[in-house]
C-alpha cells in the first residue's frame, strides 16, 4: 500500500475518534489517542504532511507505539467507557496493525534528471518550445505594422 494511502487512513481514524469522543461520557479517553494519530498523520514524511517532517522508519514505530497506546487505553479504562468506546479503540489499534503490515514504508525515490542527450523531449522542453513558437508569432504580428504603427488597414 503506498504511502499516501496509509496517512489518508490515519486522518479517517483520528476523525473518527474524535468524532465519537464528542459523544462519550469520558471524551478525553477517546478524545486523546484521536489527537495523537492526528499528529503523527499529519507529520509524516508524506504527500500528505501538513507539519513537519518526520521520517518514514520512525513513523512506523510511532505506529507501534500507537497501536500499543490504544489497547492499553482499551484495558486501562474499559470501565469507564461504553462498549462502543471500547470496541472503537480496539478496532483502531487492529486497522492501525493491517496498515502498518500492508504499508511501504521506503521513502519515495528521488527523480533523475534527463541529461541533454537524450532522444525524447521532455514537458518541460516541449513548454518551451510553445512558448517560443507564440512569442516569435506575437512578435511577428507586432513587426508588420509600419514606422507609423498603422498595419495598412
């Protein structure tokens, strides 16, 4: 699974904790591991990061210790929870397993330039070139005009 996909799935089990922690007798039981996975979501080494960058090896032990987080938040305030709180913080810490088993944590590969000799032309160039062919047109058009700025009409 790419990474991406992993961080998309972090920020739904937070939202998703949170949003039942607004409807718990104890918010902050449900409340305060949504947060955390919020946090770690949005500071992984990601397309979709939004603080700073923490790497993909150390996200992935953050994980871990998440998942360790929710099923001792489980069994530590199992009482003071509905079953509903119980079973969505034990149903995080399952989906949080599959995703850390299923997800690619290598770090995207950088892109290698192209060098001059090669035969395809790439975007970039092919931008250019359009650029320049309208401009040598628009420079064209302007050049027609006489001394006096008149085109002859």
């Amino acid at each position: 699974m790419r990474f991406w996909v992993h961080q998309a799935l972090e920020y739904l089990l937070a939202a998703l904790l949170m949003s039942q922690a607004l409807q718990s007798p104890k918010p902050v039981i449900l409340g305060t591991p949504g947060i955390v996975l919020l946090v770690l979501a949005a500071s992984a080494d990601g397309p979709l990061r939004a603080v700073g960058p923490l790497s993909r090896p150390v996200h992935r032990v953050l994980d871990i210790a998440a998942v360790i987080g929710l099923v001792a938040s489980a069994a530590v305030f199992w009482s003071a929870l509905d079953f509903v709180g119980v079973i969505l913080l034990l149903g995080a810490a399952v989906a949080l397993v599959v995703l850390i088993v299923r997800t690619d944590y290598r770090p995207k590969p950088a892109r290698v330039a192209r060098s001059a000799g090669t035969s395809s032309i790439s975007s970039e160039e092919v931008g250019r070139r359009a650029g320049r062919l309208v401009g040598n047109g628009v420079r064209a058009w302007r050049g027609r005009r006489g001394p006096t700025g008149n085109d002859g009409r």
